[in-house]
C-alpha cells in the first residue's frame, strides 16, 4: 500500500465518476488532450499508492442524450448516442493512462470487441486485482439511465469502498456558489437529504442505489491539483454523502 512519507489511505477500491465536461478544459465541446493527461496522472497518483480504481466517463462534452430528446429527437436512440459518446471518453482516457505506464481497460456495457472489452463481472474484477485501472463505458447499457446510475451499480458490483465525484466545484452546496456567494457548503449530508433538498450531486436513482447498498459518496473539485490523491487520505475540502 503506501510508502513511507505517502498519505495513508483509507481505502482499497474506489470508484470514480467525473462528467464528460471536465474532459474539454476551457473548450465549449470535445476533448482538451492535456486536461485528459492531466487526470490520468492523478489517477496514476493514486493507483501508486496501491489503491485499485474504477471509472465511469459522461458524454456530455460530445453527445447529451437528454438535450437530443429535447430537441425532437427519439429518446432511446439519443441514449444510445450518449452511450456511443461514453465510449469514445474510456478509450481517450485509456490513451492517456497507458501513455503514462498504467494499464488499463475499457470495458463496455454495449459489446463492440474491436475497441473494448464486453461487460462481465468476474473478468473486471479480476482486472482490478492485477491493479488494472478499469473503465466501464456505455452506461448501463440500457436507455433512461445516466452514467451516475452507472458508476453506482458498477461501484456496488466491484465492492468499492466509495464513489468519488469529480466535479467543478469542492463539495454540494445548497445552492450554485457560482452564482449565490452566500451559497453554504455541506461537510456531511445524509442520501434522504440530497433528495428532499435536490441538491444535485447525482440523479435520484443513483442516491437511492448507493443509499439502498450503504455506498458513501465523496464530492471534491477535480480542478484542485493533487485533489484526488489528497481526498482520499482525508485531507482537503469535499463533501460526504452517507446514510
């Protein structure tokens, strides 16, 4: 696990959800290649202390299916677009890991083997344990779910410790800090909370699932340097949603 002088971590496996938005940087759409390196090497920060690491990718930097719906389009087949997005985030990401020595694997929920593995539980939890960071794309497969949904039932079906929330800002607020600067940031905030009070850290099927399956989930800014790393020894500024 860790080396001496290195943060002691608390946990073993972890999954980390970030939105395909904190892939573009400071572009209004697609991928900023060094903002992708940029995460892998703090992905790679924390795998080096021994910490085994899963990931689930948004779309929404290429395709949101829930905007294409809106605009007229078919609800399912906007799904699957988002979905086909998801995929191509894993595989930039994965690019970018391997380019720094960590070996990793896209593993989707739609089959397409000439660019990723098919979903199968016992094979990517055996990924995990060779210290493969594992990426899972294509969302649960199914239209209607978002990839928050996803990177909870996965994070249940790999037995993470905890979902970590990658996000613009450093924690859930009651309301937007961008726009409110009175706006008060939670230390600790119950699953039932984030629901009454639809603060908006994930979807409401995603908090119920990590609340039915007692699955802490860690919102820190992914533009702190070294945040990832840090949280997870406990230090810096997040939020925990817990039961």
């Amino acid at each position: 696990m860790s080396q001496p002088g290195e943060p002691k971590v608390t946990y073993n496996r972890v999954m980390l959800k970030i939105s395909g938005e904190a892939l573009m940087g400071d572009q209004g759409y697609g991928l900023h290649p060094p903002t992708v390196q940029r995460i892998a090497e703090e992905v790679k920060s924390v795998r080096d202390l021994g910490v085994e690491i899963c990931m689930v990718i948004g779309g929404g930097n290429i395709f949101r299916g829930l905007a294409g719906s809106a605009q007229g389009m078919e609800r399912t087949t906007a799904d699957y677009m988002g979905m086909l997005a998801t995929v191509m985030n894993a595989l930039a990401m994965q690019s970018a890991l391997e380019s720094i020595g960590v070996f990793t694997r896209v593993i989707s929920a739609i089959p397409m083997d000439q660019v990723c593995e098919p979903y199968i539980r016992r094979r990517a939890v055996r990924h995990l344990e060779k210290k493969r960071v594992c990426i899972f794309a294509a969302g649960t497969g199914n239209p209607y779910f978002t990839t928050d949904t996803a990177a909870t039932l996965r994070a249940n079906e790999m037995a993470c410790q905890a979902i970590f929330k990658g996000t613009k800002v450093d924690g859930v607020y009651d309301k937007d800090p961008k726009k409110y600067p009175d706006a008060k940031r939670y230390d600790n905030v119950t699953y039932d909370e984030v629901l009454q009070k639809h603060l908006g850290v994930m979807d409401a099927s995603a908090i119920a699932l990590a609340r039915d399956n007692d699955l802490p989930i860690i919102v820190f800014s992914l533009d702190e340097p070294g945040g990832f790393k840090g949280i997870l020894a406990g230090q810096g500024t997040y939020t925990r949603v817990h039961g």
